[in-house]
C-alpha cells in the first residue's frame, strides 16, 4: 500500500491526538516521571489545535487509503546564546502505528521536515530521545542522527 506524507488539517487532529497518546503510552513504559496518557488527552488536543497554522511548528501525518497511521510533529526553536546557530529545528514526536513500520515513512517524514527547517534558515535538526529506547535510537542514528549529549537525572 502506498502512504502520503501532507501537512496536517483540522480534520486529521483526532487521529494525530490519538497516536500522541499512543506514544505516551509507549513512553510511560521508558520513563515512569511521565504522566499517563490518560492525563494528557485536553492538553494534547489545545496544544495541537493551537500549533496546526504555527509558522514555528509542523504537523505531519501519513496516510494510507486516507486513515492517518502516523505523525510527527516538529518545531524551530531558539538556542541558547552559547552556540554558533542561533535556532534549531527539533523533531518533537514521531509515532507510526506498529503495522504500518519499516515501510520509509519515518524517513519520509524526517525528509520533508528537514526540507521544511532548510527552507527556514535551520542548518541543525535535534531529536531528544530516550537512551533505553533501543527502537528509536537504532531509527534516528539510522536515519543519521548521532548521539551528542547526555542528559543525567536523580531524585533529590
């Protein structure tokens, strides 16, 4: 089956709101910190409602036979004075449902949103992604990621 990549529409919100719980689901099991989907669902939908027409976000949503079976969600944000490139592009979110993977969407995705971060002056794309989640740091370093900084936590 073929899949399209397009710019998310209103009409596409429930479903990419879903998949975002998906994901927190998902990630809830990596990161016990994490509150529950469940938790999550009003802040979800006012937060994509709010950046759909965003000129600093980008919503994303692949669709097969016109059923959205993945998102990604990105954003240009500012960096800190210390670096030499003053903004930054950030792929926040990527989910495909499980039987519609390792078919090139991600890619796919990851492709459109770097031509999107060009298009707007982006020469550096960041992606924060938890180090025990071995699916997706074997997808982002595969599709050229390469691990550059640590983040340490404790409870204090």
């Amino acid at each position: 089956m073929e899949y399209k990549i397009e710019k998310a529409q209103r009409k596409d919100l429930k479903s990419t709101i879903k998949l975002a719980l998906m994901l927190q689901k998902y990630e809830c099991t990596i990161d016990p910190g994490l509150k529950k989907a469940k938790e999550l669902t009003k802040i979800f939908e006012r937060y994509h409602r709010k950046n759909l027409n965003n000129k600093k976000k980008m919503i994303l949503v692949a669709k097969i036979d016109n059923k959205v079976v993945g998102f990604a969600l990105a954003s240009i944000e500012k960096r800190m004075s210390i670096f030499k490139e003053k903004r930054a592009g950030h792929i926040d979110d990527i989910f495909i449902l499980p039987k519609h993977r390792r078919k090139g969407i991600a890619r796919e995705f990851v492709k459109k949103i770097s031509e999107w971060f060009k298009r707007n002056g982006i020469k550096i794309a960041v992606i924060y992604a938890y180090k025990n989640n071995k699916l997706g740091m074997a997808s982002w370093t595969a599709l050229g990621f390469k691990e550059k900084i640590v983040m340490l936590e404790r409870i204090v």
